[in-house]
C-alpha cells in the first residue's frame, strides 16, 4: 500500500523536481578498495574492504533516492518481495543511472527465482557501472541458476579480479591463483 501511495504521490510533484542528480565519480576510491582487496593478507582484511565498496555502491545519489532503497532493502530483509520490488522499481524509475537500483531489484528476481529478470536487471546493472563485484558475482550466480555454467565461470573470474575475498570464490573451478 506504501509503494501505491508514494508512486500516486510522484504523480503531483512536478517532473523537475524528481530529477534525480548525477552520482558523483567514485572510481578512484573504488580502484584503490580493488587493490586494497587484491593485497589483503587474509579474508578479514578482505571483507572489511568488501564491506568499504558496498558502502559506496550503496549510496544513493540523493536523500529521496536513499529512501527508496532502504525501503526496497527493509522489505526484502522482511521477506516482503513485492514490496521490495516495487521500491527498486521506483527507483530505477527516479534514478535510471544508479546500477544499485537494478542490482538490488535483481537480487530480489533471484531470491524468487525468476532467474530472466535477474539476469536482465545485472546486465543493466553492469552497463552502469561494469566493475560492480557484487553485480558480477551476481551474474554468476544467476547464469550457474540457468545452467550456463561455463559463462558463469567467466563472470566469477571477472569479480575474483577485481576482490579475491568474495563468498562466491569457492564456485570457481580451478585454483584461485591460475587467474590473480
């Protein structure tokens, strides 16, 4: 009932003040979490760089689009996945070039199985912002759901460059040091 009020509440407010503002460039800041993940001794080390890039991928460009996606986070976090859904959905809608909108939308498509639309919305997520781990080790999982084991396999490499420390490491076939 939340997402009907706040999407027939976007209807009133004129469309200038829904733009959604530029995110500011990151990269940098994440190039450096990359190779402070390549370089950590161990998986604690790891994940609390991990835990750095989640940080920034998690925030939003503005305070209405934060609020969207603490909503969408909330629900799942409750199991309520239409109503996490319809958060990401508006939010995509507010901010079409934030990836964490789709990646989050995605994660929820994959928790409920409908492993085409997760697809779709990480490979919208990576158009946005290619070096997204999450969004790459995400792709893996969904492609190894869609028995495309071999393409996934290229995918988890992807993200295994970029931090070795990923849960997903032990999905890759072969030892983690042929590859970084």
């Amino acid at each position: 009932m939340r997402t009907v009020i706040l999407s027939t509440a976007f209807a009133f407010i004129a469309p200038a003040a829904l733009a959604c503002p530029a995110l500011p460039d990151r990269s940098a800041e994440l190039g450096a979490l990359f190779d402070a993940a390549r370089a950590a001794p161990n998986e604690m080390a790891g994940r609390a760089v991990s835990n750095q890039m989640w940080e920034i991928w998690t925030t939003a460009p503005d305070e209405v689009a934060q609020g969207m996606l603490a909503r969408g986070m909330t629900a799942r976090r409750y199991g309520d996945y239409l109503g996490a859904v319809a958060a990401f959905d508006d939010l995509v809608a507010y901010c079409p070039d934030y990836a964490e909108g789709y990646n989050q939308r995605a994660f929820i498509h994959y928790l409920s199985g409908d492993f085409g639309a997760a697809n779709a919305d990480l490979q919208a997520t990576l158009a946005i912002n290619p070096d997204h781990v999450g969004a790459l080790s995400g792709l893996a999982l969904t492609l190894i759901a869609l028995g495309r084991k071999d393409e996934a396999q290229e995918w988890l490499r992807k993200a295994l460059a970029r931090n070795p420390w990923i849960p997903e490491r032990g999905l890759l076939d072969g030892p983690l040091e042929e590859d970084l």
